[in-house]
C-alpha cells in the first residue's frame, strides 16, 4: 500500500464535486489575479492581503539589505537572537530555529512569545545582552506583548556593560507603524518594512520569516526559490488535481464539509513545529462563521482505532530522517480506512515549498467553504477583556477570582462533555519544559484513548494569536481546559503599573470570559510549583490509574517498609 500525495480511492469521490467547481469557476485564475469575489462581495481584508502570492519574488529585492544586517551582527559578535513577536511574527521562525538549528558560525535563535515571567527569565539568564540582537517584529507596531518585552530588554541592554544602545534592536513592522517610529527615536540598528499587503499568518516568506532565517545563517535564496517552486505549480489551471496547492485546499473543505473537519498534521521529528506554523494558518483563517478546520499540530500518534471519522491526516516526510515507527503508524491509518496523503521534502529547504503549498490551500479552502480566509474578527474580542481585566486590576489591586477545579473534577466533568466529534484544547499559561511536555502527552493520549477525541494544545498567551480565533469563531464543538502557573517569581514590566504574570494572568481570564461568551465549555485549573504533577494528575484520573508521581511515592513507600 502506497501513500501518495492524493487522496486513497474511497474518498475521491467527496472531493472530485470540488475540484470539478474549481475547473467550472476558473477559481485558480482568479486567485491569482486577485479577485476578492471568491470569499466575499466586500472586498475589504481582502484585496490588501493577497501580496503573500508573489512576495518570494518581492523578498529576492532584500536579499543584500539582509546580508548587510548578517554582516553587522558579524561585526558587533552577536552570540544570540531574540525574537520578541506573536504569532504570524514567531511561529515561522520557530520552525527555521527547531528544523535547521544555527548554521556553523550563526548565533543561536530565542523565539520569545510569551508574557508568562518563568519564560522570559529563562530566556534572559541565557543570553549575555552585550552579545545578543533583538528582533522587535509587529505587523501592527503595538502589540502589547512585544511592547512589554521590548521594555524589559532595553532596560537590560542598556545597563550592560559594552552595550551598543539601539544597535542591538532590529524592527520588523509595516511602513508607518509606531513601532517604525519608535525604532528610529531609540536609533535601532535595522529598520525592515515590510509589504503591507500581507496578512501576518501569511508573512513567513516576507521580512518576518526571512530575517531571522538569515540570522540563523540559512540560505534565503535557497528558500525562496523552493517557494517560487510551488507557486508555478500552483498556477497550473487545466488540471487541478495537478496542482499541489488547490488540491490539498480543495481535500481539506470538501473533507471538512462531509465531517472529517480534524486536519491532523503528522511530521518527521526535525519538522514537528510546522505543524505549530499550520495550525495557526487554518486556524485564523478558516475558524469562522461557525465553521472552519480545526487543525491538530504534535498529537501523538496512536493505534487507528482511537480516531473517529472526524479526521484528514497529512504526513509531511523528510528524506534522510529515520521514520520507521511513523511509516508503519501512518501505513495503519491507511489500511484502517483513514484519508491520508503524504507530502516527501527532498530536505529542510523544502519548507519553502511547504509554506506556499499551505498558504494557497487555505486560500482555495476558505472559497470551498466559502468563509472569508482574511480576517479574524473574534481575535480583538480577548484583547479587550485582557484591558478591562487590566484596568480592574489598577482600579482595585486585584486579579478578578476564577473558580478553580481539582484533578478529579475535571476528569468527571470531560467524561459528560467529550464525544465523537468535539476536541479538547488545552491552553497552557506556564513555562515549558520536558516535564510538562510529557505530562501533556500522556494526557492527550488518555483523552485520545478513552473518548476517541483529538486534542489540541497550545501555550498561551501564544495560542490567542494562532487557534484563538478558531476557539471562538469555529464550529462550536471544542472543550476548554485552562492551565494557568501560579507565577510566584513575577517580573516587573518597565514603565507598566502591571507585572509580566499581572498581563499573563490577565490574558488567562479574558480568553475565559471570551470563550463562555460564545457558549464555549470551558474549564480552568490553577497549577501548582510543579505543573506537570497536576497534569500528571489529570491524565491518571481520565484513565482511572495512579499518576507517575504517586507510583513513586508508592514505591519509595514500600522500599522503606522492607526495610
């Protein structure tokens, strides 16, 4: 049995009807001419977002300007980049950074995208800010947290011994921001503009994705032309089912419109956090109007029988990287009925590719389910109950309370709200760490097992700039599960009247209260020193079973009574 890059017979006859109206409604041709006609009549959020289709060739412009700012880091010795941005600003370049690692020579890349203060002390520790660049990059040039994360690195730069000032920020933004403003008032090294035409979900092979990519010593032009690729594959029109970014979008909504709305990205070990960079793009794009893909990014990958008939599975296959146990997983799905294609990169440039393919996708899906693949109208909604919660907090001195569920409790609270069809996303306001990696993955396995669900998860406050507009927007079939840290070790934001865990904590209860807005079933947990001994918890009580850290206990128990 051979998995190709097309759907299994069984399935072609749900997405041919779609590809049949692709040919009759010359829909490739007019994407690529631009025509706003094929989501909406309006064409506002539309026709300014459509640059995405040819900036790989726009970007081949900034290739010196971007030789000159790897030249001056060069210069001014730089060990390290921190890239302080959210959503379409870091997940891109948190695949460079996990897929390609530095290049022989190139400083290490930090992609902060958190407010939660365990994590920006992490990163901090790691760094010597002497030595270290920061990357400063919002579309919009206000995003409150890039703004409270340049606060607290300016302070720390500029205290350190040998600082350069300025010279160690770099803005990434679009003309006329105020972050543009502010990057010349406070005399940053680097200014890039970005097109404006591009929406930040689809800015990875702009100025937002390819600066830190350079920094890391990758081969931009090399990028872009595996992009520029895929883009003339992409303009084929006659044959549609030959070309590779109108067929995956067309699979996807002709899938999702018959049921199998769990888009479910399985990838070889070096390219796990392009599903992370997928996630956000359907998400965003397609969580809408009560509709919508509901992408599932670094699920692991279980026996057939534990999925329902919710799900599309897309294997990304690096060659040269061992994949023993993944092929003979995903070889199950396929005997087990499942639709599954496979996409085979050549090598880690192929990401190039991938990101076009993708882009176009979701582009040609949004038409098939005919939702708006532009905007994120529901993403504001938890911007705004963050400053009332804000504002709360300056008025009173306190945090509003939320209640808070035990272990048990949400383990008997899941088991009536989990059923074929519905999804558990747990949100994660905490610092990572293996620990808490694992717990997580043992609790998506037990939720997976028992009640046959995907799981989603997501840090927070990074998820509200990738899924969170699909939490709220999409179709109303997602169970919540809030994990907040309880933030003992604050840090102080420079000229906020609030901490770092004040924002984090703030963000935690106005994504809440947005999601019960919307009828959501949402549930909070307040962690402890030790998050992943909760979780742990969490994950025993769905199985029925004893966590990890009571078995040890146990046995540290019975060791002393033998003797």
């Amino acid at each position: 049995m051979r998995i190709s890059d097309k759907l299994p017979p069984p399935f072609r006859a749900t997405i041919q009807p779609a590809l049949e109206a692709l040919n009759r409604e010359q829909v490739i041709e007019r994407l690529w001419s631009k025509d706003h006609r094929l989501w909406k009549p309006d064409p506002k959020e539309i026709s300014d977002r459509l640059g995405w289709l040819t900036v790989h060739d726009q970007m081949r412009q900034q290739i010196g300007q971007l030789a000159q700012c790897v030249s001056s880091a060069r210069e001014m010795k730089i060990k390290d980049v921190v890239l302080l941005g959210m959503g379409g600003s870091s997940l891109g370049p948190e695949v460079f950074r996990a897929a390609f690692g530095p290049q022989n020579g190139a400083p290490r890349l930090w992609v902060l995208d958190s407010t939660i203060p365990g994590w920006v002390r992490q990163v901090t520790k790691a760094i010597s800010p002497a030595r270290t660049l920061f990357l400063v990059a919002s579309k919009s040039g206000g995003t409150i947290e890039v703004m409270s994360l340049f606060a607290h690195f300016w302070k720390l730069v500029t205290h350190a011994k040998g600082n350069r000032g300025g010279k160690h920020f770099i803005a990434i933004t679009d003309p006329g921001t105020g972050l543009e403003q502010m990057a010349r008032d406070y005399g940053f090294g680097e200014i890039f503009s970005n097109p404006a035409d591009i929406g930040g979900r689809y800015s990875v092979l702009s100025l937002f994705g390819l600066v830190p990519a350079a920094l890391l010593g990758l081969n931009v032009s090399r990028l872009l032309n595996r992009a520029a690729g895929m883009a003339e594959q992409c303009r084929v029109q006659k044959d549609v089912q030959t070309n590779p970014g109108a067929y995956l979008g067309a699979a996807m909504g002709s899938l999702a419109k018959a049921g199998r709305d769990k888009v479910t990205v399985i990838a070889s070990p070096s390219l796990s956090t392009f599903g992370l960079w997928v996630e956000q793009l359907l998400a965003e794009s397609t969580g809408k109007e009560g509709t919508g893909l509901i992408p599932i990014a670094q699920e692991p990958v279980l026996k057939p029988g534990v999925y329902g008939t919710d799900r599309f599975f897309v294997f990304l296959k690096l060659k040269g990287e061992k994949h023993a146990t993944l092929d003979r997983a995903v070889q199950a799905l396929l005997k087990a009925g499942h639709p599954v294609i496979q996409f085979d990169l050549r090598d880690r440039y192929d990401l190039g590719a991938e990101f076009f393919r993708w882009e176009f996708a979701t582009a040609v899906a949004g038409h098939v389910l005919g939702i708006h693949p532009f905007d994120q109208p529901n993403v504001q909604e938890s911007k705004d109950n963050t400053n009332r919660v804000l504002d709360t907090f300056q008025s009173t001195g306190r945090l509003p309370a939320q209640p808070n569920h035990q272990p048990k409790e949400v383990a008997r609270t899941l088991s009536g709200l989990l059923q074929p069809g519905t999804y558990l996303s747990v949100l994660g306001y905490t610092t990572p760490s293996r620990p808490l990696d694992a717990a997580i993955g043992r609790l998506r396995r037990a939720l997976m097992s028992r009640y046959r669900v995907a799981t989603t998860f997501g840090y927070g406050p990074r998820y509200l700039h990738s899924t969170g507009q699909l939490h709220k927007g999409g179709p109303n079939s997602g169970v919540f599960l809030e994990l907040v840290d309880p933030m003992a070790s604050d840090m102080p934001i420079p000229g906020r009247p609030f901490t770092f865990g004040t924002l984090a904590n703030a963000q935690a209860s106005g994504d809440l209260e947005s999601l019960r807005a919307h009828d959501r079933q949402a549930l909070r947990v307040q962690l402890g020193r030790n998050p992943a001994v909760v979780v742990n918890a969490i994950a025993a009580a769905v199985t029925g079973t004893a966590s990890p850290s009571r078995l040890r206990e146990a046995k540290k128990g019975r060791r002393k009574t033998s003797r």
